[in-house]
C-alpha cells in the first residue's frame, strides 16, 4: 500500500522517540486529517446554496423531524449539542433568509416553535440529497462492508467517549 503523510510523521515519531508507541497517532492523525478534508468538500456543497455547515444542521434537523418540521428551540439546541446563544444566531441567519419561521406554540403562548418554511423545505431537500451524494463520492474508495466496519469501529469509539 502506498505510504501517506501520517506514515511518514510515524517513522520520524520511530526514528526520534523509539521509547514511545506512536501507533494511536495512525488513526487520530488519519481522522484529524480527514476530518479538515471532508468539511471542506461539504462546506463547498453548502455554499453553492448560501449556507454553511451550521444552518444545514439546522434544516436538516428540522427536516429529520417529520412533518410539521417543527421543533421548540430548546429540542433543537440540544439535537446539535449548541448552547442557546448558538442556536439563536443560527435561527436569525435562517429567518433572515426566509428558510425558517418562529412562530408561538400553540400549547404555550410563552414558547415558540422553529419550522421550515415552504422554501425552507424545498432547499434542503435539494441541500440533503446533494450531501448524501457527496458522502458517496468520498468514501468511494471503499466497499460497502468495509464503510460498515468503519462506521461501527467509529461508533464504538463515539460510544467510549460520550457524554450521554
């Protein structure tokens, strides 16, 4: 197999440090280093419709949510794991572009509701599917048994280490 550049940070970790065992930066240089590369070729599918990763979060949360693709904010900052703050910036950005809507809930007038608007809706179905077609194209290299076995060695790990 050909030789990446984590091999070779690995065999100067071997060549400077033959004390220590530098095997765990195999995987975690591999992930850090593709982590960088697959946000960009997401963020470039995101831009080509106005939005960034966080507001595709948020209209693909919404939209995971069935119909009526509503959630409290509360539901949805705690869905994304983002503080308040966070979640109200994103939801301005969207209502600013019309892809979402604040509207009081119907059980308890102190509360809203964030749903997708009509172009909300239209946009991230169109948003989502290009996504998913993107992932496609970057684990291509790989079979569809092994994306199995990285998906559940990555859950394990996401397992070990979660706060939840």
């Amino acid at each position: 197999m050909t030789k990446d550049h984590v091999d070779f940070v690995i065999e100067q970790w071997h060549d400077e440090r033959p004390d220590i065992d530098p095997s765990p930066m195999a995987v975690i240089g591999r992930l850090v280093r593709l982590n960088a590369i697959i946000s960009n070729e997401l963020q470039q599918v995101f831009s080509q419709y106005e939005l960034n990763l966080g507001e595709f979060d948020v209209l693909a949360t919404l939209l995971r949510s069935g119909k009526p693709y509503a959630l409290m904010p509360n539901n949805l900052f705690k869905s994304l794991m983002l503080s308040s703050g966070a979640m109200t910036n994103r939801i301005d950005r969207l209502e600013s572009k019309n892809l979402v809507q604040r509207r009081p809930d119907s059980a308890d007038r102190r509360s809203i509701i964030v749903s997708l608007t009509p172009e909300g809706l239209d946009l991230i179905n169109i948003v989502i599917s290009h996504h998913v077609n993107k992932g496609s194209e970057l684990l291509s290299g790989l079979s569809k048994d092994e994306q199995e076995t990285i998906a559940g060695l990555l859950k394990k790990l996401l397992l070990q280490h979660s706060q939840n």
